[in-house]
C-alpha cells in the first residue's frame, strides 16, 4: 500500500518554524552567556560559548525540523 507524499507546508508554517528555530538559539544563547559569567569566565570567552551554543542549537532545530518534515 503506498501512501500520498505530504503536501508542502504553506508558507507561514515554513516562516514560524525559522523563528522558532532562531528563538530557541537565542535562548540557549542566553543561558550559556549567563553560565560561563557565572563560572567567571572572561568576556570574551563567555560571548564565544553564547556564540556556539547559538549555532549549534539552531543548526540541531533546523536538522529536527527536517527530519519530521
């Protein structure tokens, strides 16, 4: 039995995804801020681990967002 392919989400539901996916980023952002200024850690060096945990929670939301679509 073969089933129909899943019709192409609208627009709007591609645009929330994105936001939702760059919502989470920043929020991962923020906490891995907040917990290297926390541990002491140099400016810098707390932007630097915001930065990657941006990146990589967003890249980890578009990858989840793929694999369900």
């Amino acid at each position: 039995m073969t089933t129909a392919p899943n019709p192409e989400p609208s627009t709007s539901v591609r645009f929330l995804s994105v936001a939702i996916a760059l919502l989470v980023g920043t929020v991962a952002a923020l906490a891995a801020y907040i917990a290297a200024d926390h541990l002491g850690a140099p400016q810098l060096e707390a932007v630097k681990w915001a930065g990657g945990a941006f990146v990589a929670t967003t890249y980890l939301a578009f990858k989840i967002k793929e694999s369900v679509s």
